[in-house]
C-alpha cells in the first residue's frame, strides 16, 4: 500500500467512480457511542446502558448522504494506523463512496473519533479526539480530485491549511474550473481552536463559498447573533446562499435574490438526532446545488432528509433514498 506517501491505494477503490460528482474534503472518523441514562449535568453524572462504535465525520457523513439521494461521492481525508481505520474506509465503500483519498496515516498515529453521549431520547453531546484528521494535508492529487469533481464540500472540521487551500485555488481560478464550493461551520470557534478552520481562513472563504451551513452554535460563535441575526450578517458579507439549522426549531435559509426561508423541523420518532445537520446539508446541495430545486422545495427536502435520518441510530443508519424522501413529503 502507497498510503503512507500521500498516493491513494489501488486496492481501495472498489467499484467507485474513477470521479465523482462531489467530493468531500475533511473529517472521516470513528464514532464511539455511549448510550446513557441522561446527559450529565456540570458534576453530575450518567450510566453507560450500552456501548457501540460507527463510521461518522461531516465530510464522510454528508458524502454518504448524497451517495445514498443517487450520487457519485468521494472523500478526502485521513485515518490513522489502526483498526478503526480499516472499519472507516470499509464503511464508506460499502456505501458506495469512493475512499481511496482516504489516507491511512503514520505507524501507531490514533485514526480521529467522536466520543458519542446519547441520552434515551436521542439527543447528544459530542466529543471529539484523535490525530489523524488534524494531520490531513492535501496532495497534488487530492487538489486535482477536487478540481475535476462537479461541486467540492468541506467543513470547519478540516484543517485550517486544507480549508486555505481550498480557497487559494477557487481564488486563483481564472479558467472557472474550480467547482463550486459548499462550507459547513459545523462547530464553534472554540472547538475549532488548534485542529480546525481558523476565523480568518472563513473570512476569507465567504467572497468564494456558494453554500455557507452552519448550526445555531457555531453561526453565533462567529458572528455573534442567533440564526435570523447569522443569516443578515452573512448576506451583508456578500454570501448569496446560506443556511442555519436550529435543532427542533428547523432551519432558516438565504437564496440568491437575498429571500430568507423558513423551514419547520418534522415532527418524527427520534432514535438519535446524531448526523441530521449532515443529513440536512446533503438534502439541501441535493435539491438546490445539484437538482433544480428552488430554496423553498431544498429547504423543505432538506429538513425531510434530516428528520428521516432521526429516525435510526448512528449518524448514517437512517440515510434516505431519495424516493423515501418524495414519499415522506408526499404525505405531508
């Protein structure tokens, strides 16, 4: 295997397309689940009813969204030198994402995970470790993957210099080749601190993003006002798509002629609401970036594909076709 020197292995690809439609640039991981019997409180505590691991990362996430709505993904990113790695990069092709950018790290470097706390009503809080992602640098060839795929995504998870990479070659696109580019602030700055996208590199992506996501959390982290004070904020920046997901209180999302749209969350069973803002964001680059959707049906499709992906454990187990997806909101 070439992994080590930043070359992609041939034994990785499978059946995946030799390019793919999108390409997702970030964090692929190991999510280890504890289901508790509540979220601790500050001093407080929990007992762990069961333990479980899964495949998980907003990049990987959201790649596996669109592959599962119809579409030719593949992931850039890197997992350590262990067998969480084998279990990720498996994952991913068994759900038809190409992994063979997914680079399996230095001897004894620890792949990236997510500590998972899920109480019985399937809300969470999320923990995350490991070095592998913070260690993800983009090679000749990764750049060239991204250049040549229809739409690129990538999230605050990404390394601050992978994100600047990024933007340096949709800045220096003169040729219009460089695809478009969706970016999820899937965290807040203080999270981000060390391992993530730094404010900078984001003020300097708003002029090149085509999509701009973030949750509640992470949009007042960096631009200190609540989703309908987030969304004005980025329309003053010159951002012509956003979107803010607000948990249970839906979403909110600015189009092209600076509308803003309002979507209630579906009211479904919860099994774990762990991967809907990925889900989300896969349903809305589905009917809006890729389809030929307005923003009012993306938005609506969007919220679908989150509220389904609820309805099933770990981040991906409830990942809509896009038939289910027409089929719930048929009946609605």
């Amino acid at each position: 295997m070439t992994d080590s020197d930043g070359s992609p292995s041939a034994d990785e690809g499978g059946g995946a397309p030799e390019q793919p439609e999108v390409v997702a640039v970030g964090s692929a991981v190991e999510d280890r689940v504890y289901a508790l019997t509540n979220l601790p409180e500050p001093d407080g505590g929990a007992f762990v009813r069961e333990a479980t691991t899964a495949a998980g990362g907003v990049a990987a996430n959201v790649a596996a969204g669109l592959a599962r709505l119809g579409h030719e993904t593949g992931v850039v990113s890197r997992v350590g030198d262990d067998e969480a790695a084998d279990r990720v990069r498996a994952d991913l092709r068994e759900r038809g994402v190409d992994a063979r950018h997914v680079r399996r790290g230095a001897t004894d470097e620890e792949t990236s995970y997510s500590l998972i706390l899920r109480d019985p009503e399937g809300e969470r809080m999320i923990i995350a470790g490991g070095e592998s992602v913070p260690n993800l640098r983009l090679t000749d060839a990764d750049r060239e993957y991204v250049r040549r795929a229809d739409l690129a995504f990538t999230s605050a998870y990404a390394p601050d210099r992978v994100t600047a990479a990024l933007v340096d070659a949709a800045e220096s696109d003169e040729s219009n080749s460089f695809p478009p580019l969706v970016f999820d602030l899937a965290g807040p700055l203080s999270e981000l601190d060390g391992r993530g996208t730094r404010r900078a590199t984001i003020d300097a992506l708003l002029p090149v993003c085509d999509l701009f996501v973030a949750n509640e959390v992470s949009a007042r982290s960096y631009l200190g006002a609540g989703p309908r004070g987030a969304i004005e904020r980025l329309r003053e920046r010159g951002v012509d798509r956003a979107a803010v997901t607000r948990g249970s209180a839906g979403a909110l999302v600015l189009d092209e002629t600076g509308d803003v749209h309002g979507f209630p969350a579906f009211d479904v069973p919860v099994a774990d609401t762990t991967g809907a803002g990925d889900a989300f964001t896969a349903g809305l680059v589905h009917a809006w970036l890729l389809g030929d959707s307005a923003a009012s049906a993306a938005g609506r499709l969007a919220a679908a594909t989150a509220a389904l992906n609820c309805t099933a454990e770990n981040a991906r187990d409830g990942l809509p076709t896009a038939a289910a997806v027409r089929d719930f909101l048929a009946d609605r």
